[in-house]
C-alpha cells in the first residue's frame, strides 16, 4: 500500500498555504504525482529545500533505476550524480549492486 500523496499535500497546503491550491499549476502538479520522482519534484518547486529534508528522502525502485540508467547512459560519475540529485555516493554504489543484473538487462533491451 502507498500513501495517497495527493491527499497529504492538499492537506498540508489547505493548513499552511491555502493559497497554492488556488494556483492551477499546483492543481496540476497534484494530479502527477505518481512515483517519489514526482513526489520529490514537486516538493522542490513548493518548498525551499533543507539540509534536513535531504535525510528523509526515500526512492522507489523505478526512480532508483530511472537514475542509475541515466548515468550510465550519459556515462557521469558516482560523484557526479551525488552533487547533482544530493544522493550519497555510498546510496547510489548500494543501489548499483541491488539493481546489477537488471539494469544489465533493461540497457541491453534499451539497445534493440
């Protein structure tokens, strides 16, 4: 079971800034959020980011793959990626031997 993300953030923007519902972009943007990517996005664009917020991110595997194609499609760097998305080096090189064989097979598929 997921949580209904759409729901939490009406709430929380109902309460802190009711505001943003008017807006038809937020309107919008509630209607995408579907995986943690979205969800992150989001985020960013309402809220100003903090080092503490950066703590509690989670990822699904489909955003985690998404991510690590990317970088191996465009050939960055662990270190790179780190900078650019604020994901640790150790969390990217753990989700690389997670995902190994699979992201193996989707770039191979990707090729056809």
């Amino acid at each position: 079971m997921r949580p209904n993300y759409k729901k939490i953030y009406q709430d929380m923007l109902r309460i802190e800034y009711p505001e943003k519902l008017k807006d038809p972009k937020v309107k919008d943007l509630l209607e995408k959020l579907h995986t943690s990517e979205d969800v992150l996005k989001f985020n960013e664009k309402l809220f100003k980011q903090s080092r503490e917020n950066q703590k509690l991110k989670t990822y699904d595997k489909q955003t985690m793959l998404k991510l690590l194609q990317y970088q191996k499609k465009h050939g960055h760097s662990t270190s790179y990626m780190s900078r650019k998305y604020k994901i640790s080096r150790t969390t990217l090189s753990k989700w690389k031997g997670m995902f190994e064989e699979e992201l193996e097979n989707t770039m191979k598929n990707a090729g056809k």
